[in-house]
C-alpha cells in the first residue's frame, strides 16, 4: 500500500511538471 501511494504521488508530480510546462 505504501509503495502504491509513493507511485501515485510520483505520478502526480509528473503531471504537474507537465502541465507547468505546457502552459509556460
């Protein structure tokens, strides 16, 4: 269970740093 929420907050940061990069 803890490895899966790592991942899920791993994903996440991702997903930010992508949308920060898509709108700068």
């Amino acid at each position: 269970m803890k490895h899966s929420a790592q991942k899920k907050i791993t994903s996440n940061m991702i997903m930010v740093r992508l949308n920060t990069t898509v709108i700068k």
